[in-house]
C-alpha cells in the first residue's frame, strides 16, 4: 500500500496549521483584533498546542517565545514526514 498520499495529506494540514498559526500570531500584535470572534477561536485552537512549550520557556519579559518553539516543532514534523515519500 502507497502511504504517499495519506503523508502528504498530513504534510499540507501541518501546513494549514502552522499558516493559521502565523496569522494569529500577527493578529496578537493589534489589540483590538484580539476580542474579535476569529481571534478568539485561533487561540482555542493554538493555545492548547503552545502551554507546553509555556511552561518549558515563561514568557520573558511579557514576550512569549512559545510561538517560534511552535513554528519549529511543526517544521521539524514537515521535514520528517517529507523524508518519508
């Protein structure tokens, strides 16, 4: 059995993932984008991906870095999976 298109399925929702999550990231930088509908899901979405990283590295100085930890892993896990096809 080909696995190739169920891994480049998984590939382009990582993708989708990590896209998404760059838009929320610029959003947080407009506070009053940050009480909008949309906002408010993409953190329902994104947070609970990200706490772990928060408690590996707090925010410091009210800078979360957890973001870019987030950005990292998801390459981390598209580069692995493109070496499987």
């Amino acid at each position: 059995m080909d696995m190739a298109p169920i891994i480049m399925l998984i590939i382009t929702i990582v993708q989708g993932y990590t896209f998404l999550m760059f838009i929320w990231v610029l959003l947080s930088w407009v506070p009053d984008l940050k009480y909008t509908k949309f906002y408010r899901l993409l953190d329902r979405i994104f947070i609970p991906y990200l706490e772990p990283f928060r408690r590996i590295i707090p925010p410091i100085n009210s800078i979360d870095i957890s973001p870019m930890i987030g950005f990292f892993v998801l390459q981390f896990i598209t580069t692995l999976l493109g070496k499987l096809l």
